[in-house]
C-alpha cells in the first residue's frame, strides 16, 4: 500500500527485515528542540501583540506573524528532525510533499492564533480547537513522513503513532492555556515565565515529532538488498534551514519588542497628554476663579482690567470711542443691615442680570468689581450712545423687586468717562468714572453724569485739602472751635452753647464745616477729628464750670455717625471728661438720623451707657432724614432740633410751617424740648414762639463766635 508515494504496510510482514539499525544525529536533535523552542517563544510574543494591539490591521499582522513563526517552528523542527534520522538505507524526501506539510502547519499554527485572538472562551473551547491544533500537526508530521523517499516500507505502530497524536493535542492545548494565562503579565517574572513556557511548548512539540518517530518502522521487503546510504548532506541542510528559521523567528521576535517599546512610548506619551490637558483644566478652572465673580458669574475687576487693556490698545490702533460706565446700587447697604447678606446676594444677582440684559450681550464687557459696585466698558460711536445705555439701565434697575417676600425698587447711580476725550490709559478712565460716579451720589443719587475736567480739579484739589486737613490735625493747627449761643425762652438767657469747628487755613483762610467735614467723613479723618472737637470742648467746659459768669452754660458738641458707632466711643468719651473734669450734666450730644441706618439697638445701647454718666442727646437736623418715628420713641433722647430748612421758610411754606408744627408737638407729646435752629428774624422767632416752641439758636440770637469774642460778650453782657 502506498500513501503518498510512501509505501507502508498496516502491519509487521512475517518476511522482510526491519531495519532496527536507525539512529538520529543527536546534534540536529537538539537544533531541533531549540527551533520548536524558539517558535514557541515566538507564537506567545506574538498572541501579546495581538492583544496590546488596537488597531484591527495591526491585530491582523501580528496574528500573521504568530502562525508564520509558530508554523515555522513547528515545521523546521519536524524537517529538522527527519534529516536527524539516519537509516541504513537511501533515503530522501519529496520537495512538494514536503511543501504540504509545511502548509498544514500553517493551518495548524494560523488556528492557534486565531483561538487566542477570541475574547476569554471556555476550556471546552480550547480542548475542541486543541484536538484539531493536535490532528493538525499530527498531519503535517505524518504527511512530512510522506515525503520520505526509500526501499523500504513504512510501518507505524499503532500505541505510539496515537500517543503521537494525543501529545500533539496536549501540546496544542498547554499552547492555547499557557498563552492565555500569560496575557496581561508585565516585568522580569513575567518574562521567565514565558521562557520556561516556551521550553515546555518546545518538548511538548519536540516529544510528538520523537514519539512519530518511534512509531515509525522501516521494514525491507524479503530478499531485497540493502543499499547503503551515500554521501549525503543531511547535516549541512538541517543547519541551513536551523540558521534561516531561527533568522526569520528572530527577526519577528525583535519586531514585536520593537512594537512593544513603541507602544510603551505611545502609552508613556497619551499619559503625558492626558495630564497636561488635565493640568489645562486645571488652569482654565483656575483661570476662571481668578477672572470671574462667584455670585453673579460676572468678569471682576481682575478679569475687566484685562478685558479693558485689550479692547483699549485695540481702540488705540484702530481708532474709535469706549465708554466706562460705573454703577453704584443706592443705598444697597441698607437691604443688606436690613433683610441680611444672603437676601444682598440674592439682589446683586438679579440686578446683575438686569445690568446685562441692557447691553448689547458681546460686544459689550459688564463687570463687577464687588460689594454692589458694576463696571460696563462699551464701544460706541458718540457719547449719546452712552447716556441712553445708562438710562436704559436705570430704567431697567428701576423695576421692582420681589426680595424676602417684600417687593422692593432699587436707584443707581451712574458715572461715565469716555476714551478717548478723557483719558488714554486704563487707570485714568476708570478714576475719571468713579470720579462722574461721586458727583452723582453727592447730587442726590439716582443720576448719572459724565466725567468732566472741573470734577478733576476739584477731587484734586478735594485730595489736596484732604492732605492738608491730615497735616492740621497732625500738629494741631488752624483747626478751632467757634461757639454758638441757644437762647432759652424759660431763663431768658442764652444757657446753651453749641460748639462748631473751624479751620483756619493757611491759604483759604477760614474754612466753614460744610467744605471739610464731608471730606473728614470720607476719608476717616473725622475719628482724629472729633476727638479733637470732643476734647477742646470738654475742656472749655470744664475751665468755664469754674467761672460764676459761664459756669451754667451746657455746651452741645456735634458726633457723626461714624464717631459714634466707634465700639469704644463710650470709653472715649469718659476717659476724656475725667481727663478734662469737664461736667457731663453739662454737656449734650448731637446726633443726626443717619446713624440710624444702623443698627439701632447698638445706638441705644450706647446712648444709655453714656447717659448713666449724665451726657444728654439731641437729635439735629430733625425731619431731614429718614428715620421712623418708631424710632424716636425708643431713643433715650433730652431734645430735638427742628432743622434750619424748615425754619428758613416758615412764613412762607405752609408745608414746612406744618412740619416745624408738627415737630413741636411730636417733642411735646415725647416729653422733649425744641431747639429751633436758622432763626434768622424775629418773624420766625414769634411765630415758633406761639407754636410753643423754647429754645432759639440763629443769626438773630448771635452768630457762632471765636472763644475770645464770646467770653467778652458774656462779659459785656450782651
Ligand atoms: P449744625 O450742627 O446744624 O450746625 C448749625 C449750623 O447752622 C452752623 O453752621 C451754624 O453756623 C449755622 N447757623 C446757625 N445759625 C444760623 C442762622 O441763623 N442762619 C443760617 N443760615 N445758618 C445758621 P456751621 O458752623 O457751618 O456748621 C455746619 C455743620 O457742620 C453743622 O451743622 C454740623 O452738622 C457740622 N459741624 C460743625 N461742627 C462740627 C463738629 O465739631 N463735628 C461734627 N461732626 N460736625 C460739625
Ligand atoms: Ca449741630
Ligand atoms: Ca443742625
């Protein structure tokens, strides 16, 4: 019988001679083992790139290589192991015999590859794609016997040549597990496990090809000669193709450690990427915290100022008008003492989204710069523009507010300067605003104006002044105290004096009140200066209770709002009459209503700690103010003063005859005396006087006085 050229027997012939003398050169052996070896290595190298690889063409080449080098392998060693047989007899191989064989271990080796590739599969799955791996080589072993070219016959015993399968299946299935429990692994340990693996693949493989081999008889048929085997070159043919598989092997094996690097590089590189696009985020996040305001979402002053440099030297280049808009929410301080913080908040918000709702959404920059003060950078194309903008956001801001279930309208007032009629730098522009921003707030509020060249020389000449007043205060000079007499109905005496402070400059010689308080009050220089007034006037106080001729005169000294609300005024104050022995009974405070937008129980509280030590109030300027008159029945007030305004037109007016009315009885009916301020004509003193009104302070009575003209007055009698 024959197969494939080969002519076998299906059993032992009574007749004929097996040839026992058959032995392998034990070099090409070991080449053998060393290649199955080095195919293994290569076929599990392979089934991890398969797996790091992302790409499908990648995926695809690599699979290639796997069965390329593992069918390698397998197929050298066999052939080498064949050209190890030495017999005999003459023997020799059959090139496209040969050729099939290696194609067969092309299939085998490409299944192998291709069950790796599957996601995770189930052992039963590898055992069915193990047993065809194993058939598969098994035929390219037994088909590459095939090739074989003798006289002799080929016999196979039936144990061996099944073992011989059976290990090939074996062989296929460790191949399939071993690989599969490499995937994933990384470092040293990993690569020796994959070593030994690949030498236990290689005598797995090397075992099936010897087993063959041992099943494998050559039987001479009876009486045949034996021919011995030439010269032949076995050896050098067995190193040739050793040389050139190992070559191929090898070169796949360092192609797929040079994807490996290459894909540690590009890992290493998406990690870079990834964190320097994190470290991006972090810096956008940063960014934003730095350039835009948490509760309105609006840019803040960091974030407009380098909105503003560049729409500036855009404009610079290019040509063309900015307007700066400063915004200032009237009295907002007042919602905030009142309904609290988080009700603030809540307006600011609202107000900022009426604010942006009046502009045009992105040409237009709208900032705020904090507490409720916004900013508006627009481009335009005449000043007209700006104002209608700003009324257009008044208008808007005038819209009534639903706030702490109370329904609310809140004023704005608004300052403009325009690039580039008022300056060219940034600083310049937004000081020019604020500065049209202070004139609308002094003019009463709720109002805008434009920035103005005499606003400068006059917040110039304000911060000269402001300097000046530092200096006086400083060294303690130019600044006096003029005194005021009060005339009372019930002595028929002048019995009060009010102290008023003056300032004799250097230049502008003397400055009335009007002109430097304000500014004091601005700028904290009223703490410094109303000590002064507190102390010059306690101790003339003090000097005159030692006088018979001024010792019943009280003396009434004015405190502003900010003086007062000191936390310690009280402490202030009586240190002060103890140092200056000044006699507290003697001495009446003036307040005025607007320390009342504070908190009023801190105000009482601290009327009543200085009352218990005699001071007595007055409240001044009455019913210029705000005030509740709820409020003036909780205060522990001695008198009120009825405001010079009222006075002023009390014959004429009859709204402001009913008010100064009113007050009287108000005091009246309160238990407090009235001092009428401004009486400047005896008119007005008759008609307060039939009002029922006691007291008189005014033109009429004596203008304020230096020190020395009123202490000769009093002396003369006058
Ligand atoms: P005030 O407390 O209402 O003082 C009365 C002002 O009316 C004084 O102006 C006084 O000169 C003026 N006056 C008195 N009689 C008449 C009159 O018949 N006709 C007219 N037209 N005016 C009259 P003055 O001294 O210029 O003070 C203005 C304001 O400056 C004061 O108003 C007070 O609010 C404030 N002030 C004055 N001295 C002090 C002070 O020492 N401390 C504080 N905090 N404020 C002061
Ligand atoms: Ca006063
Ligand atoms: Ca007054």
């Amino acid at each position: 019988m024959e197969w494939l050229g080969l002519p076998f027997i299906t059993g032992l012939p009574d007749s004929g001679q097996v040839i026992l003398s058959c032995t392998h050169n034990p070099f090409l052996v070991l080449l053998a083992y060393v290649v199955a070896c080095v195919g293994s290595f290569a076929m599990l190298d392979m089934a991890e790139r398969v797996d790091h690889a992302q790409k499908a063409q990648s995926q695809r080449l690599w699979r290639l290589t796997g069965t390329a080098c593992l069918a390698g392998g397998i197929w050298a060693m066999h052939f080498i192991g064949m050209l190890a047989f030495q017999a005999p007899v003459e023997v020799h191989y059959a090139l496209p015999i040969t050729l099939a064989s290696l194609m067969i271990a092309l299939l085998a080796s490409w299944l192998v590859m291709l069950t790796l590739s599957q996601a995770q599969q189930t052992l039963w799955c590898y055992v069915k794609a193990s047993v065809c791996i194993g058939l598969g080589i098994a035929a390219m072993h037994y088909v590459g016997m095939g090739a074989m070219r003798s006289e002799a016959a080929a016999y196979f015993e039936p144990t061996l040549f099944t073992l011989s399968v059976l290990i090939a299946m074996l062989a296929g299935l460790a191949a399939l597990l071993i690989a599969r429990q490499l995937r994933g692994g990384m470092g040293l340990p990993h690569q020796l496990k994959k070593y030994t693996a690949s030498l236990v693949l290689g005598a797995g493989l090397f075992s099936m090809h010897f087993t063959g081999m041992a099943a494998f008889n050559l039987v001479l048929p009876a009486g045949s000669v034996l021919t011995p085997p030439g010269e032949n070159d076995h050896l050098q043919l067995g190193l040739t193709l050793a040389v050139m598989t190992l070559l191929i092997i090898g070169s796949s094996i360092s192609a797929a450690l040079a994807d490996k690097k290459l894909q540690h590089k590009e890992h290493d590189l998406q990690r870079v990427n990834a964190l320097l696009s994190q470290l991006d985020q972090a810096r956008m996040s940063l960014q934003q915290v730095a350039h835009y305001d948490a509760l309105t979402s609006l840019v803040n002053r960091r974030g407009f100022n380098q909105l503003f440099a560049e729409k500036l030297s855009e404009k610079t280049k290019e040509g063309g008008m900015l307007a700066v808009v400063f915004l200032d929410i009237d009295h907002f301080k007042r919602i905030n003492d009142s309904l609290g913080h988080d009700a603030g908040d809540e307006l600011l918000k609202v107000l900022a989204s009426h604010i942006k709702s009046s502009v045009r959404s992105h040409e237009d920059v709208v900032a705020r710069f904090g507490g409720d003060e916004f900013c508006i950078l627009i481009g335009l194309q005449d000043r007209e523009e700006a104002r209608q903008m700003a009324q257009r956001i008044m208008m808007k801001m005038k819209e009534p507010i639903e706030l702490a279930g109370r329904r609310m309208v809140m004023t704005t007032s608004i300052g403009i300067s325009l690039f580039p009629e008022d300056g060219s730098t940034c600083e310049e522009l937004l000081k020019n605003a604020d500065l049209a921003l202070y004139q609308s707030k002094g003019n009463g509020r709720n109002g805008l104006n434009f920035f103005s060249a005499n606003l400068k020389t006059r917040a110039t000449l304000e911060l000269q002044l402001e300097e000046e007043l530092r200096h006086a205060l400083r060294e303690n000079i130019g600044l006096m105290l003029y005194y005021q007499p009060i005339f009372d109905l019930k002595t028929g005496l002048v019995s009060k004096l009010e102290a008023l402070v003056r300032w004799q400059h250097p230049v502008h010689g003397l400055v009335p009140p009007s002109e430097f308080i304000p500014l004091a009050e601005e700028s904290g220089l009223i703490l410094p200066l109303g000590h002064w007034v507190m102390e010059t006037a306690l101790r003339q106080q003090a000097r005159w209770r030692q006088d018979p001729q001024f010792a019943r005169l009280s003396l009434a000294i004015n405190v502003s709002a900010r003086q007062f609300l000191q936390d310690d005024f009280v402490a202030q104050v009586l240190a002060l009459v103890r140092q200056t022995g000044a006699n507290p009974a003697q001495i009446k405070l003036e307040l005025t209503e607007s320390l009342l937008l504070d908190n009023v129980d801190s105000v009482i509280a601290t009327m009543r700690a200085l009352k218990a030590h005699g001071l007595g109030f007055s409240l001044d300027d009455f019913g210029t103010g705000y005030s509740s008159l709820s409020y003036l029945k909780r205060l522990p007030l001695d008198q009120i003063k009825i405001d010079q305004g009222f006075v002023r037109d009390v014959l004429l007016d009859a709204s402001d005859a009913a008010i100064a009315r009113s007050i009287i009885a108000l005091a009246g009916s309160l238990g407090l005396s009235v001092i009428a301020e401004g009486v400047e004509t005896t008119a007005h003193h008759q008609f307060l006087l039939a009002h029922g009104c006691q007291a008189f302070q005014g033109y009429l009575f004596g203008r304020p006085l230096t020190l020395e003209d009123f202490e000769s007055r009093v002396r003369q009698g006058v």
